[in-house]
C-alpha cells in the first residue's frame, strides 16, 4: 500500500506545481486521490473475481446494493486499507459461494424474517459512526433519512427480483443487506467499546 501513497503524492504534488491545487490543499487532495485508488483497486479485483468466479452479475448486483447502503448505514470499519481489501474480498464470498447452501437449506418464510430483522436493524440503528469520523447532528439526520430511503427502495428492488423468478440476484441483494446489518451492530458495539 505505500506505493499507492507514493503515487498520490506524485499526482498531488503534480496537481500543485500545475496550479491545480492549492499548496495548503494539498494533503486533502493526495488523501482523496489515494482513497480514490484503492477504492479502484477493490471494484477491479471484485470484477476479477465475479469473472473468474463465472457470477459477474451477482458480484455487481451485491456491490450495488452494499455500496450504496453501506455509505450511508455506517458501521464497523477495518483499520487498514489492506484489512478492508481481504475483508472485501471475503465478503463477496458470500453471495456467490453460498447461495446454493441457502436455497437447498433454508426455507422462505426464514429468509424473510431475517431479511425483516435486518431491514429493522437498519432502520432503527442509522446510521452508526466511525470512531474516526464522528457525525454531527445535522449529518446524523441526514444520513439516517437517505439510508431509510435506500432501504425502501432496496426491499422493493428484491420483491421485484423475487417475484420474477431472479433468484441468484434476489439473493445477492438479500446477502448484502444482511452483511449491512451485521457490520452496523459490530460497529455499534465496538463504538460503545471505544467510548
């Protein structure tokens, strides 16, 4: 990872000598620049392994919907880039190796007490805060309002999959969902550890 850091700093550096950037800006900048590759680094390998894998369309399905909720859910999160890159990884595991497993053991009615839960988990804990980025008030309401929204519009989203016979996605979405719920009640429990 600190040859991701080194490359930052060049492109940030480069940015100042331009004029881009202003010099006092600088550090804001190689930050953003460095999360924004390792973030590229994470989709290409996620994609690499959903082609490898033979299951693309579960890994993007999954991506989608865990991405755009767990920005804005919060919860537990791993303390290096690396931790965070084997933690994704291991975490894509799920939809695509276990969903056989699910669909042969474990019967509807089940699922959808789970899914319930953790639809419930999500809405009542919303969002949880990072030890290292604290919320305010006003970022607190927002990020509570549009995660709600998102996982209203998630749950229809897999009604509709459901219902059209999309199993393998319907359970992607399910999966991710679920993991959402799972990392916002460790990062509850490690925040009130912390504190």
């Amino acid at each position: 990872m600190k040859a991701i850091t080194v490359l930052s700093k060049k492109i940030s550096d480069k940015m100042v000598s331009r004029g881009i950037v202003q010099k006092e800006d600088v550090a804001l900048y190689q930050y953003g620049i460095e999360n924004g590759i390792v973030v590229a680094i994470n989709l290409l390998a996620s994609i690499l392994f959903g082609v490898l894998t033979g299951r693309l369309g579960v890994v993007l399905v999954f991506l989608l919907f865990y991405s755009i909720l767990r920005t804005y859910s919060g919860g537990v999160h791993c303390k290096s880039k690396i931790g965070c890159f084997v933690l994704s990884m291991l975490i894509l595991c799920v939809p695509i190796f276990s969903y056989d497993w699910v669909k042969e053991m474990i019967k509807f009615p089940i699922l959808m007490i789970v899914g319930i839960i953790a639809i419930v988990v999500i809405l009542i804990l919303s969002p949880v805060e990072s030890i290292n980025k604290p919320l305010d008030n006003e970022e607190r309401k927002y990020y509570k309002r549009i995660s709600h929204c998102i996982v209203a519009l998630q749950g229809c989203v897999l009604a509709f999959l459901y219902c059209m016979d999309i199993y393998e996605y319907f359970y992607a979405g399910y999966s991710s969902i679920i993991l959402v719920a799972v990392f916002m009640v460790l990062g509850k429990i490690s925040t009130k550890h912390y504190i």
